[in-house]
C-alpha cells in the first residue's frame, strides 16, 4: 500500500486488536507494515492504535459531523485488511 493523504472530512481512526490473538495477526501484520507511512502522509490525523487482550479486531473511522463506520477484521490476512481499509477511508470522499 502506498501511503496517502486522506480526505479532510477523515477525522480520526481507531484501531483496536489483541495483543497476541491469532484472530489479530493480520491487522497487527497491516499496522506494523503501514504505520509510519499512514502518519508521515497524514501527519494531523489522529490515528489511536489499542490493544487489549479478547477484543475483536477492528477499525472505525470518524468522519464529519460525527458520522462513524466500524469493520471488523478478525481473521482476515494483511492483504484482506488493507482491503477493508482502504474501502473505508474511501467512505471519506
């Protein structure tokens, strides 16, 4: 994936997943790869990455006027994660 600036009306992310779960693997795979491109391109943008044990792993985006959509991408590999992704950061346009 290359990195890319999103849509101003993007105006956080949220990424939760667990720390060692194998339903994880494939978001904790995508952050590691995809991170420090995601924020060098989006410096502004909040990007809050949680982990806790037992939690299903997803992303939601905020975006104007308070507007929210969640994904869930328990056991989805990094290609299928960056799928999700980028179908819901597109939502933004």
């Amino acid at each position: 994936m290359s990195a890319r600036a999103f849509s101003k009306s993007l105006k956080e992310l949220r990424i939760h997943f667990s720390q060692n779960s194998p339903a994880s693997r494939g978001l904790r795979d995508f952050i590691i790869k995809t991170y420090p491109d995601l924020k060098k391109a989006n410096p502004g943008l909040p990007i809050l990455i949680r982990e806790a044990a037992g939690v299903e792993s997803r992303i939601i985006a905020r975006f104007d006027q308070g507007r929210e959509r969640k994904v869930v991408v328990d056991n989805f590999n990094v290609g299928d994660v960056e799928q999700k992704f980028n179908t819901l950061v597109s939502e933004a346009n």
